[in-house]
C-alpha cells in the first residue's frame, strides 16, 4: 500500500485517471439501467467528455471547464438527466478555483455555473414545473446549488493559502539571502578592522623598537646607560605590542564581540599622553597641545583619533629624516573633534609611502582615511608649505543629549 501511495503521489495524473475510469464504470450502468432510445448516445458522449475532464483536469483546467459547460449545455438541450458522471462538475470547478496559475476570469466563470448551472437544471427536469410549488422549486434549487458553492469556496480558500505559503517562502528566501550577504559583508568589516588595528600595532611599535635598537646599537660602548634605556625602552615596548597582539588574537578565537562592536580596552584621547611620551623616548621631539574645553567623547572617536596620531607620528619618525621635529594639536569644538599633525621633515618621502613606500604596501594613510569615513569625518594629508608633512582630521561629534 504504501508503495501504491507513493507512485500516486508521484504521478497525479494518474490518480485522476483512476477515478475518471471508476466514474465511468458507475455511470455506464447508469446508462444501461436508465437511459434508453435516442438520448442513450448523447448520454454516452458526455459521459466520455466528463471522464475525460476528470483525467486531464491538472493538464489542461480552463479547457475542461469550457468542455464541462458545453456537456453541461448540451444535457439540457437532449435532455440527459443528472447523472453519476456530473461529480465531474464539482471536481473541475474546485480544480479551477483552486489553481494558482489559473486566470481569474475562469475562476469566476466556474463560480457563475455553479450558481446558475442547478436552477437551470432544476427547472429543465421536473415533471411538472407548474404544478409545483415555488418555495418547493427554490429548496431543490439551493439544495443543488449548495455543494457547487462550497467546491469552488474551498478551491479559492486553497488558492489563497498557497499564495499566502509561497509567499511567506519567497521572503524566507530573500531574508537568508539578505541575511547572508550583511554576514558576508560584516565579516570583510570585522577584517578589515583587524587589519588596520594589527596595522597600527605593529607600526607604531616595531618603528619605537627598530629606532631604540639602532641607538643602542650606535651608543653601545661610549654611553652604556643609554644603551641600557633604550634596551628598556625596547623592551616596554616589545611587552606592550605583545599584550595588544593577544588582546585581538584573543577576540578571533574566541569568536566573540564585546557589546559596541569594539575591542577593549581600547586607547583613547586620555593616552594621548602617553604616547607622546613613549615618541619621545624614542628620539622624536613632539610639541602636543590641546585647545577648547575636554568632553566626553564617543569611544569610536577616541580610537579613531588615538590612531591617527599614532600613524602619523610613525610615518614621522620613519619618512621624516634626522633631525625632524613634530607638533601634535588637538582642538574641542563644538560640533566636532579636529586633528592636526605636522612635521618639518621630508614630505616627499610620505608621498611615496602614501603610493606605496618603503614597505610596498602603503596600508598608513589608506587605514586612516578609512577610520575617519567610518565615522563621517574628513582627513587631509600632504606637503605642507615649507617642507614636511600635515596630517589634519575633522570627526564630527553628536551633540550630547
């Protein structure tokens, strides 16, 4: 049994055609026992033309139901009775309310023969139409008409329900697909944040330490004590990459993101200060100052603006030259939060690091310009008038609630 289910679940066609079969088995003897003289051939082809409509329902609806309006015609014009093979009627017109690739206009058709089709009947086969009372016509009528009804009710009722489910699947679709590209895109987000944060890391640190160790190196028998500060210095600075380096490793195997979408504990404006001192410890002269009245300020700005100096005093000290000095100016305005950073070294050597540089991948500027778009901020940087380079950043602030 079980296989027999599955084949006709399969192939419902063949269903239709076993009942279009056993319907005209029952209908046949309809027309042996009843049916005689001339109206038994009409009888027999409409017996055929509504089998026929009950095996090729599925394949061809709106053409079966003009075929099932023309038999149903023609038995009241040769005057063939109800019949066992009417069932077919009820059936195509469910089919043709129920189809969702079905036009309207035939599924309103098939609700128009539902309501005239049994009065019409009612009133060709009585025996004595006058004789009969007319509420006696009109509860035949409706009794007839009823079933009609509800076939093509439950067809369109199953027509709405499918379009109500292939709906809710089309925009289940277009949610995983959406879904799946804002992952996508969050994942190239997250990296490349990784990337600039490993960026400046590394940077800035290695430049503090490849500088120290060149000191040491060249001050390693005459001045012993400076070659011991600057081994400290390398030092610090070695433990201080090390322990930033493990924070964001950390982050990526863990999986997890702290609330805010950031890293913590994240650098700030407050470490301003020490970075400046930190720069100068290792060998480059910096003048900071901050100008206005010190806030509060979003983490995002404060990061971003930690990182801006950061490059820009590391691109200094690397492409500046001897003897290069830096100012650090950061001014508190009203609606937004400005940066300047300049240097009085050779400013062609930034162009070519800008283009690509010494290391061939030119990510400094690059990774700047990116972090004050994602804040909405505007960043410029190139020669300045008389020589060196001008790093100036504008990040807006949100005006505190």
């Amino acid at each position: 049994m079980q296989r027999l289910y599955d084949f006709f679940r399969r192939h419902p066609t063949g269903v239709d055609t076993f009942w279009a079969v056993l319907l005209l088995g029952f209908t046949g003897l309809w027309i042996v026992s009843d049916v005689h003289g001339a109206r038994q051939l009409p009888a027999v082809l409409f017996t055929l033309g509504l089998c026929l409509v009950i095996a090729l329902r599925r394949k061809a609806p709106v053409k079966m139901l003009l075929l099932t309006a023309a038999i149903g015609v023609g038995q009241l014009v040769f005057y063939v009775p109800s019949n066992p093979g009417d069932s077919a009627m009820f059936v195509i017109t469910y089919t043709v309310a129920s189809g969702p690739a079905i036009p309207r206009w035939a599924s309103r058709c098939a609700l128009l023969g539902a309501l005239i089709g049994p009065a019409l009947s009612v009133w060709r086969f009585s025996e004595a139409p006058t004789s009969r009372p007319a509420w006696e016509s009109a509860f035949f009528t409706a009794l007839l008409t009823v079933p009609f009804v509800l076939a093509w009710v439950l067809g369109d009722s199953m027509r709405t329900r499918r379009a109500y489910w292939a709906q809710l699947e089309e925009k289940a679709a277009r949610l995983e697909k959406e879904r799946e590209a804002q992952s996508r895109i969050a994942v190239a987000a997250e990296r490349a944040r990784i990337a600039r944060e490993l960026h400046d890391v590394v940077a800035h640190n290695v430049s503090v330490m490849v500088v120290q160790a060149d000191g040491a190196a060249y001050v390693l028998d005459a001045a012993p004590e400076q070659t011991r500060q600057a081994l400290e210095t390398i030092s610090g600075t070695g433990r201080q990459a090390l322990a930033e380096m493990r924070r964001l490793l950390g982050v990526l195997r863990t999986g997890e993101q702290p609330e805010g979408g950031e890293y913590v504990p994240q650098p700030g404006v407050e470490q301003l200060t020490d970075l400046m001192d930190q720069v100068r410890g290792a060998g480059l002269p910096v003048d900071f100052r901050v100008e206005g009245e010190p806030r509060p300020l979003p983490s995002s700005i404060e990061l971003t603006a930690y990182r801006i100096v950061q490059e820009a005093l590391t691109n200094t000290r690397k492409h500046g030259g001897p003897d290069v000095g830096a100012t650090v100016r950061l001014f508190y305005k009203d609606n937004d939060l400005d940066l300047l950073v300049e240097d009085d070294g050779r400013g062609a050597q930034h162009e070519l690091y800008e283009e690509g540089g010494a290391d061939g991948l030119g990510h400094g500027l690059i990774g700047m310009r990116e972090r004050v778009g994602m804040v909405g901020g505007s960043l410029t940087a190139g020669p300045r008038p008389g020589g060196g380079f001008r790093v100036s950043a504008v990040l807006p602030l949100k005006p505190a609630q």
